[in-house]
C-alpha cells in the first residue's frame, strides 16, 4: 500500500523522476520515428495498442510529475500527452514515408484518458483506506 501512497501523493523525487521520463521517452519517440526504419515497424493493427500504452505511459508519468493526487493532474495529464501525440504526427508529415493518422491521435487519446482514470481510481482507493484506518 506503500507503494500506491507513493504513486499518488508523490514525493519530489518521484515527480523529478517521472518527468524525467516523460521527456526522455519524448525524445526517443521523436529521435526514432524520424528514422527510416520507423516506417512500418509495428504493423497494424498492432500500432494501435502500441498508441495506447505509450500513450498512457505518458499521461500516466505526467499525472505523477504534476502531483497525482492533485485535481489538475487528472485534466492536465491528459492533455500534455495528447500534445505528445499532435506534435509526433506533425513531425511524421515531413518524414518520408510516414503518415499523419487521426485514428493515431484517437488511440493516443484513449489511452491517455485511460490511463488516468485508472490512476483516480487507484486515487481513490487509497483515500477510501486512509479513512478506513
């Protein structure tokens, strides 16, 4: 249950080192699908879920670095991970043989959501607990 206290009410440390993250994953994305070997390196349908958990990994280490637990997190999570996903499709329109894709955006944004509804829900679990005690 530690861990899930952590995870809500982050400390500095684990804010730092989510945020962390998020940009050195950005930049990975970036570096790498403006590659030539990014063209067709997940097949479909297999892209979409690979959307969706990136995505939610990003919406998910934002929701963290904001703080978790607070109620800005939940909006702003999602959002900055969403702008992820506008800017890697604007930046796949000037790489040759890559596509500007809204269903790409669309499963970038489920995810997204996804993943912060399940961290409010763990969220409140360890609210419900905290009384409980």
């Amino acid at each position: 249950m530690i861990a899930l206290d952590a995870l809500v009410h982050p400390p500095r440390w684990i804010r730092v080192l989510a945020l962390l993250a998020f940009v050195a994953i950005a930049a990975n994305l970036f570096w790498h699908g403006a590659q030539p070997y990014a063209v067709g390196a997940i097949p479909a349908p297999w892209d979409k879920l690979a959307h969706l958990v990136l995505y939610g990994g990003f919406s998910a280490a934002a929701w963290v670095a904001l703080g978790g637990a607070r109620p800005t997190a939940d909006l702003l999570a999602p959002i900055v991970a969403v702008s992820v996903g506008l800017l890697d499709e604007y930046a796949q329109s000037f790489a040759p043989g890559r596509e500007v894709g809204l269903d790409d955006l669309f499963a970038d944004s489920v995810g997204a959501v996804a993943a912060v509804l399940v961290l409010t829900a763990l969220r409140d679990l360890v609210r419900r607990r905290a009384k409980a005690r």
